[in-house]
C-alpha cells in the first residue's frame, strides 16, 4: 500500500489506478438540499413506513405532515411519502437513557453530546416520471438521500387546489387547501363537520358557505340556533381581524343582496335588523304522511287513526272538486302518481285532517253509546256533526253530507280516546299556525327555485320554533322542496346542454333530525334523506350534516358522506367508529385528534391524495354566539 501521507499527489495517483482498475466507488453529486437519509430496516419495520436520520443542522427541516421525496438512486426509484412521527433528537454513540445523560441533565451541566435527529415517514407511494404517484411495490434502500417538498411541489402532490378555500395545511409555509366547486366527486358527495363545543365547527361552516357563495354555489343553512343569520355583517372581532391580517384575508360579510334569511311565520327571526328578512310557511302535502307520523312519534293506536283520516281525506277532496278537479287531467295523472312514501297527497291541510278526526271520534263516541243502550249497531244512516269546522271547505251542508258519507264507507276503528289523542296531537301543530292555506294564508312557503340561484345564501332561520318536531317538519318539507327543484333544474340543464347550479345544505345540529335512538323508529325519514343523498349526487345536491354529537348520528348516515372536516372529538367510541368509516387518515394523526386546538382539523376530500391536518381560516364574517 503506498503511503500517501502528506502527498497530495500520490493521493491523485493511487485515485487514478483504483479507476483504473473498477475498484473505485460510483460518486455521487453532493445531495445538495437534502435533510437526511433512510436507515436499515428492523425486525420490527412495517410496511410503508420508513426511519429517516437526519443531521443536526437539519433536525427541524422536516416537521411532522411534512412532505418528502426519498431518492433510491440504487435502483433508481422515487417515493414520496409524509412525516408522520418526530422530528425526534437522539444522541450520537449514546443511548438517550444513559446514566451519564441523566447525571448531565440533573446537575444542570452545560455539556450537551453530538446528536442527530429521527423521523418516521409513511409512503404515500412511487414517484413516476410523469409525477403520478403508484401504489409502492418496493422500499426505498438505505442510505437514499430525503429531501422536503416545497409548498408549490406539495400543492401540486396533495391536489389541494380549488376555489373554496379552507385553511392552509399544517406541517407546510403556506399550502392553501381548498375545494373545487365545479368538482362533481367533492361537494355533491355529501360531507360531514364534527367536533364538540368549542372545536371551531360554526367558524368553519360560515367560512365554507361564505366562500361557496363567491364560487357560485347556491348554500342552504337549516340554523336551528340562529348563529348565521348576520354573515352579510364583516368580523368585528378585533383578534380575529388580526389572525385574518396574518393570512392575508380581510373581513367582509356575504354581499347582503346575496343573501337572505327566512323564518316560519309567526316566529321571530335572531337577527331582525338584516335587510333581507322574510317569514314562510310550511305545506303539509309536501310532507309524507309515513314521515309524519314518524316526526310525531304516535302510537300504534294513533297511526292507524292518522292513515285512515288520511285516507279518508283524498276522495273528499275529489268529492269537493278540490283536487283533482273536473276537466283536468294533469292532475288527474298527479293523484295517480303520488309516491306517498316521498311526499303528500296534493290539497292535504292540517285542518281538513282535523275535522276529520273530530268527526271519526264522534262517530266512535255515538257507537260506544249505542252498545252501552244495548241498541245495537246496525244503523246505517250519516252521523249528525254539532261542531263547527276549522276547513274551510267542510262549512258548507254539502260538504258535512260528503264527510259523513265517506267516514260512513271507510268504517273508521271505535274507541274515540286514541281518536281525541290523535285529534291533540294534530291540534298541538294547528295552533302553532306555521302550514300554509290556500284561501287563509298570506304567507306562503318559500319558493325553492330562488333558493337554487347560483351564489345564494339562504339562512332557514329556526331558532325561534321552541318545538323540536316543528324543526324536523320544517326540515323534511325544505329538504323535500329543495330536492324537486333540483331535479327540475338539472332536467332543463340538460336539455340547454350545460351544467346546473352547484347546490349545497348544511343542516346544523343533525343529531336532533335524525339521531341514533330514534332511527328504527322514522325509517321513512331516513329513507327519505338517503334518497335524496343518493340522487343528489348525481343532481349537484350536496347536504352537510354538522352535530358536536356524532356519536348520536346513526352509522347508516355517516356511512352517506364522502368527505369529512373533524374537530377536536376526545369520545374513544366516536374515534373508533370514524376510524372505521374514514379510510386514509394515519395512526399520527388519529392520536391528535383528541388534543387538537381551536380551529384545527383532520380534512379528508375525494380529491386530496391524502387526508391533511388543516389549520382552518378565521371566519371573515360576523357569527352571532360565537365565542
């Protein structure tokens, strides 16, 4: 061996016989950029996921839901994968736990060992040429050179662009993740926002619709609070303004001409001074009567009354001309066509079933009467009725003569105390004055294809109802309306050949609609809302349910939606029912799930490569409650 100490020369020399010969090592460049390299895998490896040592200098290069691209230059492959454990620091040639740490730390020495630093990185898959990603067949080889993606290469790899923006990606400078609106696999696919109180569920649902609205999507929000009703307003709170500053945001309300804010008829509205206020009513026969009796959560007893007063109804408005009428045949062919699990028979008023069922409980009453005087059963002729109609229709002799006859051929069930409790029942709505009457009411229900215009926002205002199961009506008759003018839309969409008008529902405090306990009891209603989530999907009608109880949805609703945005949820039940719906999402970021800050969320979309731990935007508008 030539000695070469000293020598540069003979260090070129012996350099030059060991090319020569192939026994010099290929040289690389120098990995310029790089923040580490792969380590030799363990006995206890997993699959997909790979231990990277970093340098010192670049121990904090690569944070957690970072980024990286791994360079297997032996057999030339490329995997990108994210950080999802550490950066971690460990001692060099020294185990962290030694006694001699422990000693240096205790006595407060200043000597501090040479260290390096450890991540854990999970691949996300190879890197093609094109730049498309495959699912990884192989694994990086030791000693691959690491290096950190630039927030342009990460927006580019997570597929996070679009026009609704909703925060920007934690683990990176400034990635922005947003939603495409024109994007049919993302919002018609149905979405849920979940977390407990204090999460930053209200401020991430206004920030959605506010900037949905812009993007020219039509946003319908069921606020059963009352919470949304001033976002024409900007935030006015002066630390948010200063975190809206810090992103680059300014605050501003939703242009108040964009938007507008209903509320039932009689009931106040939580923001009475917006300049777009308007009251509706409710219809009856938009609602079914399966999905009724279910909202009303009647008795055994009582259904079968209500179904017989219902069907008593429907030739009684024939009898009256009512519906259908003589000489019109397209309503002819409507009554025959009526889907009663979907919806109501046409002219059905909460009135006219009322009378009907007084009238069925005097008859039950007057039969009751004619057994207890041993007089038997056998008359045939029409009940007198001593009581003044609340239906308008029913005021007239002939129409008490139509009624009698009919309840006479229906041959109602006797025992007038279920017919009085379902007549209580009834009334109960009645007095609350919110359905609508063709010849009384001057507040009509909301017209539906206003409410499907592109860019409006339309607040449903529910905060002042003071009655649950009026929300759920309310709830079903919106949903029900919104969906047959989305149909109608997307129907002349496609004879104009082009695309119809995005549509989003957000129905807040979902799990007071339709809730764990009480879904084998309205399974109607649940059919009817998956219904409409299975159609909309392919009609640009998207809903999303937000509750700070997801734990009282019912799985088969949870089970509709395709993208989720999770707040802090601590509930172990809750962590592992998601896990077991949502696919995606690593083991890292379900232990932080538990411990997320205010206004942070684990976002999974259809269209992002992989589930993101978002830090969403301060709301630029005003919210009313909120904290």
């Amino acid at each position: 061996m030539p000695d070469t100490n000293g020598s540069p020369a003979r260090v070129e020399q012996l350099l030059a016989e060991m090319a020569a010969t192939g026994s010099l090592p290929a040289w690389h460049a120098p990995d310029d950029g790089a923040v580490g390299v792969t380590m030799f895998d363990l006995p206890g490896s997993d699959d997909l996921n790979v231990t990277v040592l970093l340098s010192r200098e670049s121990l904090q290069r690569a944070p957690s839901q970072s980024l990286v691209r791994i360079c297997s230059r032996s057999d030339q492959r490329n995997y990108l994968g994210v950080v999802t454990a550490g950066p971690f620091a460990e001692p060099d040639g020294i185990r962290a736990d030694s006694d001699i740490l422990k000693a240096v730390a205790t006595h407060r020495s200043d000597y501090l060992p040479p260290y390096h630093g450890r991540i854990q990185v999970t691949l996300l898959g190879e890197e093609r040429p094109d730049g498309t990603l495959t699912p990884a067949r192989l694994r990086p080889l030791p000693n691959s050179p690491v290096f950190v993606l630039s927030d342009p290469e990460a927006v580019k790899v997570l597929n996070c662009q679009g026009d609704i923006r909703l925060g920007l990606a934690i683990g990176h400078q400034s990635v922005e993740v947003a939603l495409p609106a024109r994007l049919k696999s993302v919002l018609p696919r149905h979405m849920a926002i979940l977390g407990t109180t204090g999460g930053g569920k209200s401020t991430t649902v206004a920030g959605l619709v506010a900037r949905a609205c812009a993007a020219g999507v039509a946003v319908i929000v069921l606020d059963v609070e009352g919470e949304y009703t001033a976002l024409h307003e900007p935030n006015d709170d002066p630390a948010l303004q200063a975190r809206l500053h810090e992103r680059g945001l300014t605050p501003a309300g939703v242009p108040a001409e964009r938007m507008r804010v209903y509320h039932l008829v009689g009931r106040e509205t939580a923001n009475p001074h917006h300049p777009h206020r308007q009251p509706f009513s409710l219809q009856l026969a938009r609602l079914s009567p399966y999905a009724i009796m279910e909202i009303l959560n009647l008795s055994d007893a009582q259904q079968e009354r209500f179904f017989k007063a219902y069907d008593i109804a429907k030739p009684l408005l024939r009898d009256l001309n009512i519906f259908p009428q003589k000489g019109q045949p397209e309503q002819e062919r409507i009554a025959l066509e009526v889907d009663e699990f979907e919806r109501g028979y046409p002219r059905v008023t909460l009135p006219l079933l009322i009378d009907i069922v007084r009238a069925c409980a005097i008859r039950a009453e007057s039969k009751g009467e004619k057994k207890r005087s041993k007089r038997g059963d056998d008359d045939t002729s029409d009940e007198p009725w001593d009581f003044e109609p609340y239906c308008r229709e029913l005021k007239l002799p002939e129409a008490t003569n139509h009624l009698a006859k009919r309840i006479h051929a229906a041959n109602p069930p006797g025992h007038a105390i279920s017919w009085h409790a379902l007549q209580g029942r009834l009334s109960r709505l009645n007095r609350l004055k919110v359905f609508f009457e063709e010849t009384t009411s001057c507040v009509r229900p909301l017209n539906y294809h206003e409410l499907i215009q592109p860019g409006r926002l339309s607040i449903i205002d529910l905060s002042d109802s003071g009655f649950s199961e009026l929300n759920n009506l309310a709830i079903a008759d919106i949903l029900r309306g919104v969906q047959e003018a989305q149909e109608a839309a997307c129907a002349q969409a496609e004879k104009n050949r082009s695309t119809p008008t995005p549509v989003l529902i957000v129905i807040e405090e979902a799990h007071e609609f339709l809730s764990e306990e009480r879904v084998s009891k309205t399974p109607v209603l649940f059919e009817q809302v998956a219904k409409i989530c299975k159609r909309g999907r392919k009609r640009w009608l998207g809903i999303t349910f937000v509750t700070q109880l997801p734990g009282h949805l019912p799985k088969q609703v949870l089970g509709l939606c395709n993208s989720f945005i999770l707040h802090k949820l601590q509930d172990p039940q809750v962590v592992s029912l998601l896990k077991r719906t949502i696919g995606g999402v690593d083991e890292a970021l379900w232990n932080r799930l538990p411990n997320l800050a205010p206004g942070q969320a684990i976002v999974s979309f259809p269209h992002l490569t992989r589930p993101l731990l978002v830090s969403i935007d301060p709301c630029p508008s005003k919210l009313k409650m909120a904290d």
